[in-house]
C-alpha cells in the first residue's frame, strides 16, 4: 500500500533507479562493449550503475518510512 505523497514519491524514485539498473546493466552486456567499439568507456555504466542501486535503496528507505508512519497511526487509532 502506497501512503500519501512520501510514499509516492518513494515508489517513484525506485521505479526510476530500477530503469536505470536496466538501462546500465543492457550497456555494460552490449556487444559494443564486448567489442570496444562503444562511445562511452565501461566505467561510466560501471559508476551509473553504482549510483541507480543507491537511488532505489535511498528511495526504499523513504517508502519504508512512509509504511511505518501509517502503521503508526493506526495503532493509535486502534
């Protein structure tokens, strides 16, 4: 269950760090690199990749965040 704004914005920032997983991970295994013949060198994907786990985990954090604060309020509730 997604609650409020937070944690939209959380589930947000996930889904784009897991895109960016996807897209540096289909690089990194792409036939350019294998072959050397791709514009970036492989350590760009390398740190993007590095850069996208942290998004999601930072991210999972804020939804987490979210979750607990609304099983907080009900146990006030109950």
């Amino acid at each position: 269950m997604i609650t409020g704004i937070v944690g939209q914005a959380g589930w947000m920032g996930m889904q784009r760090g897991m895109e960016g997983v996807r897209q540096n991970a289909s690089e990194i295994a792409s036939i350019k690199q294998i072959e050397g013949s791709s514009v970036r060198d492989i350590s760009a994907p390398l740190i993007d990749q590095s850069l996208n786990v942290r998004q999601v985990e930072a991210s999972a954090k804020v939804l987490q965040s979210s979750v607990d604060r609304l099983d907080h309020l009900i146990d006030l509730r109950a």
